[in-house]
C-alpha cells in the first residue's frame, strides 16, 4: 500500500520539471530542499539525480555529433577535471567555506541577469560552437568544481550561455553537458552503493510528474521570450546561491 505522504513526491516532481523544461535545469533546487523535509535528504539527493538522468536523456538530440566536436569535447573533459579537483579539495577542507563563496558569487550574478541581463537580444549568436575559447574552459571548469564541492553544477553554465546564444541553442549546449553531469553522478551512487533498490518506489511515483511537467515546460519554453527565459534563468541561478548560504 502507498503512502499518502508519498504522494506528495508527484506535484513537487511536476513543479522541478515545468522549470527543468524551461530553463534546462532547477529540478534540484526546488525538490531537494522541500523534498528532505519529507522524505530525507539523501533519498531526495539520489532520486534527484536519478530523475535528472532520465530527464536529459529525454531531452538529448542524438543526431548532433557532440563527441566529434571539440567544443563539447573539451567542455566535459574540463568540467571533468573540475569536479575531480572538487572532490580532492572537499576530501581535505570543510565544505561550509565553498558553499559560502558559491553563494555570495550566485546571487549577485543571477539578480544581475534579472535585472540587466540580455536586454539586447540582437547580440545572441545564431549558430551552434564549433571550437572551444579559453573562457569557455574556464567556466566548465569552475562549474565542475561547484558540482564537485557542492554538489551544483549548472547555475554558471546557464548564466554564461544564456549570454551568448539564443534560447534553442542555449538549451541545445546546456543539455548534452547535464547528461554527462547526471551519468557521471549515477554512475558514483551506484559504485559506493548508495543508490539502492529502496529508491525505487519513490522513483516510480515521480515520474508521471517528471513526463508531465517536461511537457508543460517544453510548450512555455517555446512561447516565452529570450528576455523572460533570462529572468527565469537569473531567478533560478539567484536561489541557487541563496540556498548555498543557508545550507
């Protein structure tokens, strides 16, 4: 027999992916802290990164030859680097510290997207990276040290691409280096045993809120304006830091 407080995992997955398809990301941030109150904080941490696989996954274009492309080439590779470095550093100093320069870097740059970002809308370039810049390399990597210290990984990523690309391409690049981000965490769950057969259950009750919810987001997606996907996106980035000073 379910539990009825169980059910309550289905509108809080459908509010994490309505952001997630319009934004690409922001699952995590709503569900795991609402979510731990619940549930746990390590079941929502696991079942987050269990749903955001399942959700990129959905959200993958095959049909582009990433692995034959340096720009993505090199992105994964450096974000890579970034969260090994992450981990060692955490191995050896206390995470408040992280978690509290994070956030006071987040929230100025998410409200500054809010609020001034991307107002000329001209300025966003219509095609897709063919090569890899020394600013790119530097943002992926700073993005896979934030996921390896704390756990976050796409707020920078969005604040930077979102500056620079339409909203289809923005959401084109940002989805295949999530993917990559959600195996690697899948993959490390499952080799220190975390991710157990236990999730299961809870797994199974979030995704009618994951498939409807991608869908709702999907369809706003497509209608909102490049300016109001740069709100959405400075709001979630915002939240991100604030959740990294209260933690």
């Amino acid at each position: 027999m379910i539990d009825i407080e169980a059910l309550l995992i289905i509108p809080l997955s459908f509010t994490g992916f309505v952001l997630k398809g319009i934004a690409t990301f922001g699952p995590g941030i709503i569900m795991v802290p609402v979510g731990a109150l619940i549930f746990g904080a390590r079941d929502m941490v696991l079942l987050s990164g269990c749903l955001d696989l399942i959700s990129n996954i959905s959200l993958f274009k095959p049909q582009r030859s990433y692995l034959r492309n340096p720009f993505w080439l090199g992105m994964m590779v450096s974000m890579t680097c970034g969260a090994c470095l992450g981990a060692m550093v955490l191995s050896i100093l206390p995470t408040a510290y992280f978690d509290l320069i994070f956030g006071m870097l987040l929230v100025p740059v998410g409200l500054w997207t809010i609020f001034s970002g991307n107002k000329n809308t001209q300025q966003h370039s219509q095609s897709y990276p063919q090569s890899i810049s020394g600013n790119d390399i530097m943002v992926s990597f700073l993005s896979g040290c934030m996921s390896g210290l704390s756990g976050i990984t796409a707020p920078i990523l969005a604040w930077y691409f979102n500056r620079r690309y339409n909203k289809q391409i923005f959401r084109d690049i940002m989805i295949p280096l999530l993917l990559a981000s959600a195996i690697s965490r899948v993959l490390i769950y499952t080799y220190s045993g975390a991710l157990t057969a236990e999730i299961l259950p809870l797994l199974l009750l979030a995704l009618p809120g994951l498939i409807l919810g991608l869908w709702l987001g999907n369809q706003l997606f497509l209608k909102i304006s490049q300016r109001w996907l740069s709100i959405i996106i400075g709001s979630l980035v915002s939240l991100s830091g604030t959740k990294l000073l209260f933690k």
